[in-house]
C-alpha cells in the first residue's frame, strides 16, 4: 500500500466515524444506555456509553481494507 493510499484510508474512516459517531451518540442519549457515575468513576454526569464500538469497527475498517495488497487472496 502507498502511503497516498494508506493515508486516504485513515482518512475515510476518521470521516465515517465522526459520520457515525453523533448520531450514535446521540441515540444512545435517548435511548438511555448512559454510564452513571459512582463514587469511583471519573466523571460527574451521565454519558454515554457503546462508543468504543467505533473504535472496533474502525480498527477493523483499517484491517481489511489496508491488508487486501498483503494478501491477495483475500
């Protein structure tokens, strides 16, 4: 993979996860899957939670779409 290529990826997947990421956020509000603090927690007010989720789901964006040159017959 070029680094043009490499670096187009990371950024089309920064961009889909902020796409998706306020809207999610935004659904989770609602929808009430928020983090109460607790006496240990770090922060103050409820948040939201399931956000690491983009985190895996763009890991393995970078995965497949950057390893296809490495393995071709995948």
């Amino acid at each position: 993979m070029t680094l043009f290529a490499a670096i187009s990826l990371f950024l089309l997947l920064v961009a889909g996860s902020w796409l998706v990421g306020f809207p999610l956020r935004r659904w989770l509000t609602r929808a009430g899957v928020l983090d109460r603090p607790k006496a240990h927690s770090s922060h103050d007010r409820p948040v939201p939670r399931g956000g690491g989720l983009l985190v895996v789901i763009a890991f393995f964006g970078w995965f497949f779409l950057s390893s296809h040159d490495a393995m071709p017959g995948i």
